[in-house]
C-alpha cells in the first residue's frame, strides 16, 4: 500500500498512506528492532561456515545477517517492513538512519572473500547497534553485543 503505484484516482490513497506513515507506533517499532537485532556469535559463524567449508550454510548466514539488519533499519525508520528482500534496495533508499554507504557495503559483503566478508558484516551489524542506541534506547543491545562477541 505504502509502496504501490495507483493508476487512476490516487487522492483516496495518498491520504490512507500519509496516515499509514504518520502514525506508525512505537510499541511496533521496538518489536521490530527487538525481533530483529538477533546475531549469532562471530566466531561461531567463522567456525561453522568457513571452518567447516559448508558453502551454503555460509551464503544463507550473511543473507539472514543481512536481512536482520535490514528489519532493524525498518523499525528504526519507522517503515514497515516488505516482507522480502527482493527489491528492498528501494526501501533502504528512503531511509534516514542507516549505516554509512550500507548498500554499497552490503553488495561488497556477498561478493567479498569471506573472512573479510564476515569481518565487514559483523562491523555492519555493530554499526547497526549503535544505531538503536542512539535512535531507540528503549531496546537495549547490551545482550545482543555480548552474544556477538562471544567465544565458543
């Protein structure tokens, strides 16, 4: 609805849109970013992915990871979130609070070497953090920092 092109007579739309926008609540913006700030640790990802060579448990970590951070951004931006991934550049587009350059960074990500790949995501996702603290201090990353950095 936020995002669809109407073809005729869209004043009826724009209006329910605004208000769709405008009245976006807090209770589902920290849900949100609560729902969505989950990472496993670094080093068990490092460990699990390219330790043990499982190429698809890799890919499907940094699309997961990516995607986690994305849903975070959503909630931090008050927009609701798109339900895919496809396409979602044009939504990242429109947001305010976002890591520096995050699309291209993320793009870097998937194609990057790994270790460097997961080094660059894991920052992202500590970037990410210091979003919500500085945007949304009623979520606490205090016990989504300490999972990130723990050793296994």
């Amino acid at each position: 609805m936020i995002d669809g092109y109407i073809l005729k007579d869209s004043n009826w739309l724009n209006r329910l849109t605004a208000k769709a926008e405008a009245d976006f609540p807090k209770e589902l913006q920290v849900m949100m970013v609560n729902h969505f700030k989950r990472f496993h640790p670094e080093r068990a990802i490092e460990k699990m992915t390219i330790g043990r060579g499982d190429i698809l448990y890799y890919y499907d970590s940094l699309v997961e990871m990516t995607g986690n951070i994305i849903g975070v951004l959503c909630g931090l931006n008050k927009f609701y979130h798109p339900g895919k991934l496809k396409g979602v550049e044009h939504t990242v587009k429109r947001m305010n609070i976002k890591p520096h350059d995050f699309i291209r960074r993320y793009n870097e990500i998937l194609l990057a070497e790994k270790n460097a790949a997961l080094k660059k995501l894991f920052n992202l996702v500590r970037e990410t953090f210091d979003l919500i603290d500085e945007h949304l201090p009623e979520v606490s990353t205090a016990r989504s920092r300490e999972i990130l950095d723990m050793s296994i």
